[in-house]
C-alpha cells in the first residue's frame, strides 16, 4: 500500500533516471488558453527519468492532472549488440498523473503513456536494459 508519509512508489515498473530532450503540447489545445499559458504551442523541456509506461520532466508551464499531452524524444539504441547508437525517434500521448512545484520556478511533470504502441514500449524496454548495463 502507498504510504505518502515516507514516500513509497507505487509504480509496478522502474524508471531509468535520465536527461534527455523531450518535446510536448496539449494533445486538445484549449479554445481560448489562458494569458501566458500553454496554448498548441510545442514546448521542450528535460526529462527526470522514463519507463516504457511513463516518464517525468521538469516544465517551466503547471499542467492540470489528467491533461491530455503529446509526446516526442529520440532514445537510442545498439543493433544486434553493436556499440554504434541508433537514434529512434519516439512519439506517443499521455495523461499527466501528476504536477509538483520544483525549483525556479519549474514543475515537476509526471505522465502515464496512455497511446503507445507494443513496438514501442519494446523499445523503451531495451533502451532501459541497454542504458543500465555497464559497458566492456
């Protein structure tokens, strides 16, 4: 059972911490968005870590939970175990679960991928068991 006191997760699967580029905007942009708001406009902001159901980023934009978002950022990845990275642009929706004032001014995203593809959240998989494995 999740326990806010001493901050227990409560995901089922364990997210890589990682900085990487990612690119978002509202996936139904508002009909009049607010003065100095997050209107249709695609907004970069750095990532916190990722799982191949969810990832965390920092946004200088509060988003209400449950807001519908698209996503996109490149991960890489080696063919058949060759050291060389390929770059494999990824584009999904998600929902955010959570938003939390961070530091200067910023906030702490959290998503849940609500559209991804198996293929996808396959390569997310191995990116992670790439990127945790030590190199020789």
């Amino acid at each position: 059972m999740y326990n806010r006191k001493w901050g227990q997760d409560r995901r089922r699967f364990q997210r890589l911490n990682l900085n990487m580029v990612v690119w978002y905007k509202l996936f139904k942009p508002p009909i009049a968005p607010r003065a100095g708001g997050l209107g249709a406009e695609e907004r970069e902001a750095v990532t916190i870590d990722i799982s191949p159901f969810g990832m965390a980023f920092m946004s200088s934009f509060s988003l209400e939970v449950f807001t519908d978002l698209s996503l996109k950022f490149i991960i890489f990845s080696s063919q058949n175990g060759a050291y060389e990275r390929l770059a494999v642009p990824m584009e999904v929706k998600a929902k955010v679960r959570s938003c939390s004032p961070a530091q200067k001014g910023e906030f702490r995203i959290g998503v849940s991928f609500t559209d991804i593809q198996l293929e996808q959240q396959q390569k997310l998989m191995k990116f992670a068991k790439e990127s945790l494995r030590p190199f020789v």
